[in-house]
C-alpha cells in the first residue's frame, strides 16, 4: 500500500522558515519524481516544486523560485522542502504528490500539513 505521510509544518513568522518531510512508503521510492502542491484557504491547488528520480533535476514556479528548495534522499524514501524567506501568502496545506509516471498526473498524495505564515 502506497503511503505518504508529510510532516513539519505549523505557524511561523514572515520572513521565517521551515522544513517539510514527506515519508514515502509502498513503492520504489527512488523510481520516481515527487513534487510539493499546496492548497491556499479558498483556492485551488498550487504546484509549488519538483523533483526528478534520474538526473535530480529541479524545477519550480516564479512564486517560491530561490525561496523554497526541494531535495530528496533515497536511502531513506523521504521528500523535503526547505522553505525560507516565508511570506502570508505562503499559507497553505502542503502536500506530497507522487506521478502515476513521469511528472504526472498524481496518483497518490499524502494527508498534508498545514503551514501558517503570521505575525
């Protein structure tokens, strides 16, 4: 049974940071790229980085490019995003995706975590 569980987010200020896990299990974890979606309160979902299985190729969207950080270890079938500089806007629900193949679409997702951006 495919699982991803993420973990690690909660309230911080603007201008803080914080690192989201994503422990992946049921699959082969190191066959695929992963990739973060958030959810804002009202909005749908935001595609916010990825990563690839092969070449570890990065790539992200122009609203947290050089803010936030994707990375992965293998060995331990665990997704991070390390996210820095966080601003309101930020404020969201966090989740692991993983592709049915290639970049996607999705088939599976965790139960995400809920990140607040608030002074």
């Amino acid at each position: 049974e495919v699982q991803l569980v993420e973990s690690g987010g909660g309230l911080v200020q603007p201008g803080g940071s914080l690192r989201l896990s994503c422990a992946a299990s049921g699959f082969t974890f190191s066959s695929y790229a992963m990739s973060w979606v958030r959810q804002a309160p009202g909005k749908g979902l935001e595609w916010v980085s990825a990563i690839n299985n092969g070449d570890g190729s990065l790539s992200y969207p122009d609203s947290v490019k050089g803010r936030f950080t994707i990375s992965r270890d293998n060995a331990k079938s665990t997704l991070y995003l390390q996210m820095n500089s966080l601003r309101p806007e930020d404020t969201a629900v966090y989740y692991c995706a993983k592709p049915l193949l290639g970049w996607g679409p999705y088939d599976y997702w965790g139960q995400g975590t809920q990140v607040t951006v608030s002074s």
